[in-house]
C-alpha cells in the first residue's frame, strides 16, 4: 500500500487532536439511550441552541440523520426533492427508498442549488397517479458541485414556496458551519426556514465520529424511535459527544484556515498547464479540478499523484478531481500538494504532445 503523506480526499480524514483526546478521556457518561449521558445531553442541547430549534438528537453519521428525518416526515410514496448532485441522492445507497419508502425527485439545479421556479414547475398538486412532495431538502454546502454556499435570500425563497405548497423542509447541514464561516450568518439564521436539520461533527470540526440532529420536539421524539429502530442507540456514547462539545467550542472560528488553503490551493494548481479550475469558485474548504485538457482520466491522474508524491485526492468524474483541506493540512501541505499537481501535469503533458 502507498504511504499517504498528504490526505486531501476529504475532510473525514481529520483525527482528533491531542487536546481533543485529552477532553474526552475525561467526559461524563450514562446510558444515553435512557437519557442519562451528561456530556450527550450537554451536546445536543448545545446544538439545539446554536440553531433556534426546540431539542436535537445525537446520531452515528450525518446519513442516519438524513433517513432518520426522511423516515419520520414521509409516508410510503412521498416525494423528496433533492438536487440531482445531493448527498441523499448519490451517496446514501437508495436509503429513502428502503427506511422511508419515499421517493427521491431530483431537480438538475446550478452549482447544486434548485430555484423556486424549478420547484413551481414540478411541484404540481398530486392526483391518484402522482404521489405528494412531502419534503424538499437542501444540502448546504453543496458537496458535488464543490462547496458552494446556498445564499440566506435564496434559502428563504425556496423554502417559503415549499411550506406555501403544503411541504415540509430539510436541510443537509453536513457543512453548514462552513457556510456560516464564510458569510458571517449564524447558523440559526440560515436554519430558521427549516423544519429541521443536521450538523456534522466528523468533517471540519474534526471530532472522530457523529452527527446531531434537530427540530421540534415532536419531530425528534419520533426521531428516538427510529434511532432505536436502525440501531443508532450508543448507550455510554459521552466519550464521543465530548469530542463534539469540545469541537464546537474550539474548531468553528478556525474552519478559516481551511477556506483560506483552499483558496491557496487553487491558485497553486491554476498555474499547472493543461488544468481547468475555477478558482473564483472556491467558497469553502473544496477546490475542483480538470484534467481533460491533458488526456489523462481522473482515475489514472489521482493514482499517479498518490503513486508518485503521496497525495491522495478524491475522483469525482470522468476527468475530475477533487481536494479538501482541513484541520490536519498546514499552509506548507497545500504548496506542497499544489506544486507536485503541477509537476505531474507538465510530465503528464509532455507524454501527450
């Protein structure tokens, strides 16, 4: 196996840092499936605070959240609209379709995000042959289309029309504290339009595991019931919640620096022949890259950059790559990383000519 010594594929790949460690070695713990787990307890009422809604839940994954809410507000038949790039859609093995028995309706959005007029256009009432939408979701950041931050107004818009047509709203918030670091708007502003939704502990916040869940009261007790269903219940699960208490009250503020080292990072691959970026287009902590231009598949590009300098990165098409730094990327990793991208493109290149 090739050593990595650059991990950009994602920002999943961070691991708690010492100080982290040291913070839940000393958590408090009960059975939280009883409701006796303080540091669980102290988490998600953290949670729930940080994003103006009634209680929150603890979960396993960001995933489990999404089934979990798509469980809890469909009926068999129902329609989902999603993106057609989204989580929900891409990457959550048809869990819709099993838990929920709902029906994922993908809209062909831009950069990941649908307008109200697309939805008008599909959301027409339902009739015996054309089931109801029950819920419409929105994934903030966008996570295919590279983490491009939903706008406060646009969120607005879009969820007024659903809840107008009688539906529900959802947000995939697996990077919604990237967002609220890049814009200054704080997470219970860009949360207050929807029913309910989901924050991710194990991605730029660096803790190891977990995702918290939130909404009204009512939705989450309902919420419990599935979590037991599916086998989310984790009994003396502080230990793991204390890496997200610890994560929210050390690691938002500096979810800059990743932004600011993907910026970098950008601009470092932008002067690599042969590659197409959009550098403006970097918002968050993802960065994208093209490598038609140079003949080479994704595949092959990524596996010789691991091969041959250590860097793994994340293939998302045919000839598209992507790169996420975060806690565990310095400045010098993203040169780094940006300089060996540029090499094997110029090698790369002269094979071609």
């Amino acid at each position: 196996m090739t050593d990595i010594k650059i991990d950009l594929y994602s920002d999943t790949s961070t691991v708690p840092t010492q100080a982290m460690r040291e913070f839940m070695c000393r958590a408090e713990v009960g059975d939280e499936q009883k409701g006796e787990d303080p540091s669980v307890n102290a988490l998600q009422d953290m949670v729930a605070e940080m994003l103006g809604k009634e209680a929150a839940l603890f979960l396993p994954s960001g995933t489990m959240c999404n089934q979990i809410s798509y469980a809890v507000h469909c009926r068999a038949g129902d329609l989902i609209l999603v993106d057609r790039t989204a989580h929900p859609l891409i990457s959550e093995a048809g869990g819709a379709a099993v838990l929920a028995r709902a029906t994922l309706y993908p809209i062909d959005g831009k950069n990941g995000m649908f307008t109200p007029e697309q939805m008008a256009e599909v959301m027409v009432p339902s009739t015996r042959y054309r089931p109801p939408f029950r819920l419409v979701c929105v994934e903030q950041t966008t996570n295919m289309p590279g983490g491009r931050i939903w706008p406060l107004e646009h969120i607005r818009a879009v969820c007024d029309l659903a809840h107008e047509k009688g539906t529900l709203t959802h947000m995939d918030g697996a990077r919604l504290l990237n967002a609220t670091v890049a814009s200054g708007i704080a997470p219970k502003t860009y949360a207050e339009s929807f029913d309910t939704l989901w924050i991710d502990l194990s991605k730029g916040l660096g803790a190891p595991v977990g995702a918290v869940l939130a909404g009204s009261s009512e939705f989450i007790l309902n919420a419990w019931q599935w979590k037991q269903r599916i086998g989310g219940a984790m009994r003396q699960a502080g230990i793991i919640a204390a890496a997200g208490i610890y994560a929210l009250e050390h690691n938002v503020e500096r979810m800059a620096e990743d932004h600011a080292n993907a910026k970098r990072l950008a601009k470092g691959i932008a002067q690599a022949p042969g590659i197409g970026i959009d550098v403006e287009g970097v918002e968050t902590n993802m960065v994208r890259f093209d490598v038609a231009q140079l003949g080479i598949s994704g595949r092959d590009f990524g596996d010789q950059l691991l091969a041959e300098y250590g860097i793994r990165v994340s293939v998302i098409g045919a000839h598209l790559i992507r790169l996420i730094p975060h806690i565990g990327i310095s400045e010098s990793d993203v040169d780094e990383a940006a300089q060996a991208i540029c090499q094997l493109s110029e090698k790369v290149g002269c094979k071609t000519i």
